[in-house]
C-alpha cells in the first residue's frame, strides 16, 4: 500500500457521514448477534447496557431495521409485547419496536417494555 493511500484511508481523513454509515452497521451486526445468542428477551434499555449506546430511541430503531435484515437470513425477530404494569394489559406488536407511552385502558404510565430475542425460522 503506497504512502498516500494509507493518509488518505486514515481514521482521521474518512468523512463524517461514512464513519456514521460505518459505526451504524456495526452496532445493528451487534444488536443482531447479541438476540441471537441471548437465552431470554431483552429489552431496549438492556441492549443500551450490554453494548454501550447512549440512548433507548437509538435501540429501537435499529430493531426494526436488524427485523427486516434477519428475514433474508430465515431468521426473525420474536417480540414479547409491552404491558402495562399495572392493570397488565398487553399491547398489541405494533409497526414499531418503540415502547408505547401510556396504557389505553387505565391510563398508567407505568409500561413494561417490549422486549427482543432472534431465532430462526421454523
Ligand atoms: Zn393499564
């Protein structure tokens, strides 16, 4: 590899949006690994813990980005629903992994978190 190629693919000189791209795909492969190989569903703010990412909204979006790549591999995303802590009611899977804010039936804010797990397709 010639002097100038090494300076010019250096960390320090590769433009922002591409270390985004790069940084993005790689937290997804390892939210991806991380469902895989878990015994139980975890939850978003359990995957912020475990991986070190900063915010819960972040989680969540990747979920349902690393739900339609887990498809083409005859994988796919097991959800165990939100709840309500404290009438219980069980939402509906939504189209988004996001947690829901409030509980429809009695009001309460106090929602249990969906939570993940991948597996392959039977
Ligand atoms: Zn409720």
């Amino acid at each position: 590899m010639n002097r100038l190629f090494k300076i010019l693919y250096s960390p320090k000189y590769i433009s922002e949006p591409f270390n985004q791209d790069v940084e993005m795909q790689t937290r997804r492969e390892r939210i991806t690994e991380l469902l895989e190989s878990t015994a139980f569903p975890m939850t978003a703010e359990e995957i912020c813990e475990r991986l070190d990412i900063k915010s819960r909204s972040i989680v969540y979006e990747d979920i349902d980005h690393v739900s339609k790549s887990v498809k083409r591999r005859e994988k796919e995303l097991l959800i165990r629903p939100a709840s309500c802590g404290k009438c219980q009611f069980a939402f509906k899977p939504r189209k988004t992994s996001k947690a829901p804010s409030k509980c429809p039936k009695c009001r309460s804010q106090w929602i249990l978190a969906p939570a993940f797990l991948i597996r392959q397709r039977k």
